[in-house]
C-alpha cells in the first residue's frame, strides 16, 4: 500500500541532488575554466517478494561533466593564459600534481609562476617555472613555449586524460585523477586571455524550473496518495 509513497520519494530525492549541481553550475557561472555539470539517472528495480511485484526506483547514477571550452575573456594580461583546445595545466600540490584549466596565473615571491591558489605551475620537466630576475617582458607561444627578453626559461606542461570524466573536482578550479598523463602534442595557449566558464545561464535556470516544478508534481502526488490511504483507513473503520 506505501509502494507508491516511497518510489515518489526516492524521486523527490534525486531531484534534490539533481537541484544541488544546477545550483553549483549557477553559483560558477562566473568562475574560469569552470566546466558545467549533469546528473545521470538509472532506474532501481527492487528485488520482488512476489512473482507478480515489480518495484520501479529512482536513483541518481553520478554526474557527466560537459568538457566543452568556455568562451575566452581578453584580459591582456600576459599572466593571463587560455587553452583553445584540449588539454590542463599542471600544477604542484602537497599530495601530487593537479590539473586546472583556469589560467590566471602570475608570480609569488620568489617570481615562480603560481595559480590563484598559491600553487606552482610546472613546466614539461615536471619543474616549478621560475622566472628570471630582471625580466620584464614575458611572452608565452602557442605551444606552451614561455620567453623573456633573456632568452628562453621553459615550457608549460599540458596534458589530457584517456577518461576526462573520471577526473575528480576538488574545487578551486583543479581536478585531480589517478589516470596516466597523456602528453599534449600541439597545446594551444593563448596569452592574456582566460577560459572562462561553459554554463550557459539561461539553460540552467530552465533547468531549475523543469527540478522545482517536478518536485511540485511528486509531492502533489504524495498528497494525494496520503489523502487516499487516510479516506480508505477511515471507512474500512466504520466497518461492523
């Protein structure tokens, strides 16, 4: 009697994880190399406890990430880097390399060459980039290739992965992943520009109507369905 109350609410369950990542695509729509997200649905069959039952659930599978490039944001700034193609830069972490695709970039302290959070870019040697004291002028090429008017200092490690789905989001723009580096072999950067993010404003929030009014729907169902086990508890009641 409750089969119709629980499989619409293991909908309403998933449309609440489902409103978490549209969320999280509105709250980045703003934020470089951000790349937007979907979630995955399968349907749940419950074991029967008779021949003829058939329990049909929903569950939420995972998330597919949309790998597409954002559009490119001229800034001018030669720290500034985009990837036009495939591809993340690296950089170094307590616990390994991480890949980000947000390259605003510039220069701690000790002028090596960091991301917004702090961490070294590495180069295709797996090496921190430092760039030479006195050098003013910094021009980077197509191919990752960085030069000073001091000559040349090293080129930028971009790599790609077998399964970009597979890569884990940490936040902060870096994924991370246990998968083997596959070499980029003709990078495309490009200077004083940033990628920025691919979520497409107006499709999400529709995206966020089509949750919210589904969610609406299935809790109408459940009022009612509450409603008809309250009537149908009621006059088998008043049976003598």
């Amino acid at each position: 009697m409750e089969n119709p109350i629980y499989i619409a609410l293991s909908r309403q369950d998933a449309l609440r994880r489902q409103m978490d990542i549209v969320a999280h695509n509105v709250a980045n729509m703003n934020t470089a190399g951000f790349k937007a997200q979907r979630m995955l649905f399968l349907e749940h069959l419950e074991k029967p406890t008779r021949q003829d039952d058939r329990m049909s659930f929903v569950t939420d599978f995972g998330t597919l990430r949309n790998i597409d490039a954002g559009p490119l944001q001229v800034t001018d700034n030669p720290l500034d880097l985009a990837l036009r193609g495939e591809g993340y830069f690296a950089v170094e972490t307590l616990n390994g390399p991480r890949y980000t695709r947000a390259g605003g970039f510039q220069l701690n302290a000790d002028r090596e060459l960091v991301d917004k959070n702090g961490l070294p870019v590495l180069n295709d040697q797996d090496q921190r980039i430092v760039i030479p004291e006195g050098a003013a002028r910094i021009t980077v090429q197509g191919d990752g290739q960085i030069e000073t008017e001091l000559g040349p200092v090293a080129r930028l490690k971009v790599v790609t992965f077998a399964d970009q789905q597979r890569m884990q989001e940490l936040g902060a723009g870096l994924y991370s992943t246990e998968q083997e580096e596959v070499p980029v072999a003709a990078p495309q950067v490009t200077q004083g520009a940033i990628e920025g993010s691919n979520v497409q404003p107006v499709l999400e929030m529709t995206a966020m109507i089509d949750v919210l009014r589904a969610y609406q729907s299935t809790q109408r169902m459940l009022d009612s369905e509450h409603e008809r086990q309250r009537t149908a508890i009621r006059q088998l009641g008043r049976v003598q």
